[in-house]
C-alpha cells in the first residue's frame, strides 16, 4: 500500500467514524408548550395543525393578477427578474442584518453579534429526491449561495421543518458541528449523524442564546421527508427572534390561518417579518397548495395580523424552485399588484436574490 493510498484510506475511515458519531440531543419543553398530536386512531401521535379544516381567506386575486410592474425588470413577462424599486428599509433600530440567500434561506446577523440561519439550503435537493428531480427536469438554477467559511462561522440554525428545499444534509455538513441547531420536535432523528448540537423545541418554547430569545412558533404545514411512511412524524414550525424588546418572524412553509393573530397577541406587534409569498397555486385541482402555502393576498393579510413593521417576503427568485408558481417572479408581480389593490399599510422591502439590509 503507498502512502497516498493508505493516506485515502485514513480519510475515508476518519469520515465514517465522525459520520457515525452520535448527536448531542436535548429537548426544551414544558408543560406550558403546545405539542399538538392526533389523540387517538390509525394516526395517533402524529403532528397536527392548530386549526384544522377548511379556512377562512380573507380576499383572493381572480382576475389580471400578474400584471407588468415598472420596478420589476424581466427577460420575459415575469421570468428571470430583478426589482428595480426603492429599497430603502424603514427606520426601525432593532439592530438585525438580513441577508436573503434565496428561497427560504436567510443569513441573519443579530444586535448581540451572533450569525443565525433560517432554512438553509445552499444547493440543490439532496438525494434521492436530486435523482428523481433530475428525472423529470425540475432543477433550479445553482444559487450564489454562502462561503463555506461563513456557513461554519454561524452560531444557530434554525430549520422550520423536513421538506427537501428547506432541511439539507448536504448544507448541514458544510456548516458543521459548531453551531446549535434548533428543530420542531421529532426532527432530530432526521438530521445526520456526526456530532451536532441539536435543541428539539415545540410551538411557544422559549430559549436563551446569548443576548438572543429563540421563540419557536406554530405554523400551518405539514411534515414528511420520505414517500409515504413517515408524514407528520415530525413537527413544523416558524421561529420568533427577540432581542431587548426587538423582535424578528420567520413564517416557515405556511398556510393563513388564525395562529397570526395568536403569535400577535403572545408577543406583539412585530418588528420584521419574513414571509413566503410563493407555491401557493391554486385552482379546483390543487386546492391543497393554498391551504398549506400563502398566496401574496395572504401574506399582505398576515403581515397586517402580526403587525408588522416591515415585510420582507421570499420564495421567489431566479434560483426559486418554482414549486406551484407560474414563473420565477409571478409571486411578486401579484403581491404588488395586490398592495395596491388591498391598499395594504404594511411597509414591504422587496429584495433580491442575495440582497442585505440593515434594520
């Protein structure tokens, strides 16, 4: 055997040890925290949504919901975008730096100096659903994405729940054991074994990091990451960040439902939220998009039930996956369109892919 031979070998059995290493696994609940479960039945202990059954939207765009904005710039109508508009952020001093590396992903710096991530996913799906996307062509763009020595600079992850384009293994890797990973409960069996620091939290748990409180807040989804045999296995959820007083949202996957309010009257008004606006499309075939996926209507709707000081919204972008949207920008066409025709008093900061603001 050489010694680049024997090198590779060493290698290879050093990075099958530490994948093999168990994680560090904690739970943060209490007795005060809402766990939310099916009580009885074939699915009995499965994860449910607070409110359950057909809900109530407030408005819907019918007709000419997609029409041409002079601060959207396009290749085609509502294709390969940038926004072109104002984006001067409101005067807000809650010291948080938002970084939008696109889809749902965030990079958020906090008033104490701390690096959190929201849902990052820095490539593609990971295997085996890469493999079946390929299959039948649905690949997005390759994203700008992150350095690998910023992803392994962050103190926090938060992930909001299982679904391929928010929770990568691939992405996990990259960051590495270093920082804290908060997940819903039940989703720590999900992540990939090699050491991590994982905090399993349920909906209105609360948690110190650093200056930071972490909230973890409901959402209205679902959960699954593998074909058939484990949906709602594991929770979902959003995330509430306070600083002194100054709060962040990130929605997560989310349906509207009335759990906006009950997240304004727990903690109140909100100083900056980000909100999907994407794969939400809907007509008498696929219902089921809007029930789990604000449409921009709903997001607007949202945003006012959680008062929020500033939107920024996500989900869409030339690096979007366009899951259940017409085109890489239709979402933001029709949430600007529907601003104006709701007259919305919500302040919206549009950003592009890879955009940062100061607030």
């Amino acid at each position: 055997m050489t010694m680049a031979t024997a090198a590779v070998v060493l290698t290879s059995l050093w990075l099958l040890q530490a994948c093999s290493s168990p994680n560090a696994v904690q739970q943060l609940i209490t007795e005060q925290d809402v766990i939310e479960q099916v009580p009885e039945g074939k699915q009995q202990g499965m994860y449910r949504n607070l409110y359950r059954g057909k809900q109530d939207y407030p408005v819907t765009c019918e007709d000419d919901c997609y029409p041409p904005h002079p601060e959207v710039a396009c290749k085609s109508h509502g294709q390969d975008c940038q926004f072109i508009g104002d984006q001067t952020p409101p005067e807000l001093t809650s010291g948080f730096l938002v970084h939008w590396v696109g889809h749902a992903s965030f990079l958020i710096k906090s008033p104490d100096g701390q690096q959190l991530l929201f849902d990052p996913v820095m490539g593609q799906f990971d295997r085996p659903v890469s493999w079946a996307a390929h299959l039948i062509g649905l690949r997005r763009p390759v994203p700008a994405g992150l350095p690998q020595e910023q992803l392994a600079a962050s103190d926090a992850v938060l992930y909001s729940h299982l679904h391929y384009d928010h929770f990568s293994h691939a992405t996990i890797r990259q960051i590495g054991t270093e920082a804290r990973y908060y997940v819903p409960v039940g989703m720590a069996d999900y992540m990939p074994k090699g050491g991590y620091q994982v905090l399993e939290k349920a909906w209105y748990s609360s948690s110190e990091l650093g200056e930071l409180t972490v909230h973890m807040v409901p959402a209205h989804h679902f959960n699954s990451r593998m074909l058939f045999n484990d949906d709602n296995k594991a929770k979902w959820a959003g995330w509430l960040i306070e600083h002194q007083g100054n709060t962040l949202f990130f929605a997560g996957d989310t349906g509207y439902s009335p759990h906006f309010s009950d997240i304004q009257q727990r903690y109140g008004d909100i100083d900056i939220c980000l909100i999907p606006v994407a794969s939400y499309h809907h007509d008498e075939h696929t219902e089921w998009y809007r029930y789990v996926h604000t449409t921009p209507e709903d997001a607007l709707v949202a945003a006012d039930d959680l008062g929020c000081k500033v939107m920024i919204p996500w989900g869409y972008g030339n690096a979007s996956w366009q899951m259940g949207d017409h085109s890489s920008h239709s979402p933001l066409l029709r949430l600007l369109h529907m601003q104006q025709q709701l007259d919305s008093q919500v302040p919206l900061l549009i950003l592009n892919e890879g955009d940062s603001v100061q607030l």
